[in-house]
C-alpha cells in the first residue's frame, strides 16, 4: 500500500491540494523501550507535479512531525489533471502516489 | 505567398512551443538542482543556521506574512499545526525555522507560479520558542515570528 494518502478540494476557485504520509521522521534522537538509540529516518525530500509540471519541491528535518501531513493551494487545476506526488528520505527510501482530480 | 505565410505561422508556433518548454525546463531545473544540503539542516544555533541560509544580508520584517493555525500554546510540542500565506508577489521559497530547535531549519519549500503562497504543515518542538517564517519573494528575504509555548517538548525534536 502507498505510504501517501492525496485529497483535493475546490476552494475559493483554487484547488487545496492535500497530503498525508505515513513515515516515522525519526530524528536519531529518541531511545526505544531498552534505551537503544533508534537511528535517524526522516524524508529529506517531497516533490509535487501537476500534468506533469514541477509545481514544488520541499527540504524536510527530523523537526517535520510523524506521519507528516501538508496542504497546497494550486492557483489553477481542473478535473482530471493528475497530481502527483513522491518523496525521498535520508536512507535512500522513495515512494510515490498519483491522484487525478475529482 | 500563402503558402509562405503558413510556413511562417508553423515557424512562429514552433518557436513560441519551444520557448515555452525551455521557460518551463528552466524553472524545473531550478528547483530540481537545489539539493537537500546536509549542513543546512545541521544541529547548531539559531544564528549560524541564519546565516549560513540567509548570509549577512538584510531581512526585512514583513507584515505580508500571515501565520494562522499556529497556536500559543502547544501542550505536545510534537504536533504543532501552521499555516503560512502571504501577499508578497514572485514567492520562491519559505523556510520555517524553530529558533530553539537543537536543529533550527524545520522545513523549506519552493513553490512554482503554479501555487498560491500558501503552506500547511506540522512541526515537531523541542520546547517554548520562536517560530520564525523566512520568505524569498525577487531575491529580497521577509521574515515574521511568533512565539509558541510547549508544554510537553516533542521528544528532543
């Protein structure tokens, strides 16, 4: 299953675009139950296109909470243009989702 | 002479077509080449990370910038909501950064003409601080803050 959940929704003739990823953002700080260190896993990268077009790119810390959600507003978009939406964190792990709007 | 004006037509639609990929290709590359830069997001005071981001240059206090969502108090300083707008024309980049954070540089993104100045996004805090919004709109920074108070800090954020 996709680690990104995409909505979007009309809004005062833009189009809210928003996003929810499920990833620990882990900051290499915290100690699990036994006092390990847990190591640090975050994502580093979040990039978004509209048809294809890069509409942004984001820098993410450790100091983006768990499961970090965003939201947009693209000053246009209509139904049927297709968002999509990928990131990449510090260990190299990428995901990717597709949503066309409804 | 009407076939040479179609010709010219077809010439005068490839070339606007071929500048509009290249507008388009050089705006990407602009945003893809910005690499995530390790040191940037480095453990270190507030003032180095601003000036290793911003150098010595002017940031000019902005009431342009909006903050809502952002509350006064957080009671868990691991999920803290913002909203960021803002009226400032040509935005390129915004930057969130929590002053009292052991690594203060929280998140930057980089919007496209495409998007309307405005980001949502959760923040993990270490405990009561500063949350400073940097905005690059033409080259020229504009900054606002607001001062949060944790009560529960974010697991060492």
């Amino acid at each position: 299953m996709s680690s990104i959940k995409i909505r979007t929704k009309r809004r005062d003739g833009h189009t809210q675009i928003r996003l929810l990823i499920t990833h620990p953002m882990a900051n290499g700080r915290g100690k699990d139950k036994l006092g390990k260190a847990i190591p640090a896993k975050h994502i580093t990268l979040l990039s978004i296109t509209h048809n294809d077009l890069q509409i942004l790119t984001a820098h993410l810390s450790a100091s983006i909470s768990k499961n970090p959600y965003f939201d947009f507003l693209l000053k246009e978009g209509n139904q049927g243009d297709t968002i999509s939406i990928s990131w990449t964190d510090n260990l190299g792990k990428t995901d990717s989702a597709t949503y066309i709007i409804k | 002479m009407l076939k040479s004006r179609r010709k010219f037509i077809k010439a005068l639609l490839s070339i606007s077509v071929y500048g509009l990929t290249m507008a388009g290709s050089i705006l990407q590359s602009t945003m893809a080449q910005t690499p995530w830069l390790k040191e940037n997001f480095s453990t270190g005071s507030f003032d180095q990370t601003m000036r290793r981001l911003f150098g010595a240059g002017d940031i000019i206090d902005s009431n342009k910038i909006k903050i809502s969502r952002l509350p006064r108090v957080a009671e868990n300083g691991a999920i803290v909501p913002i909203t960021i707008s803002s009226t400032l024309e040509h935005v390129e980049k915004i930057s969130i950064l929590v002053e009292q954070n052991p690594s203060p540089l929280s998140a930057e993104f980089f919007l496209s003409p495409a998007l309307a100045v405005h980001v949502s996004a959760r923040l993990k805090m270490a405990k009561t601080s500063n949350v400073v919004i940097i905005v690059q709109s033409a080259g020229k920074y504009y900054r606002t803050s607001r001062l949060v108070k944790v009560t529960t800090g974010g697991c060492g954020a």
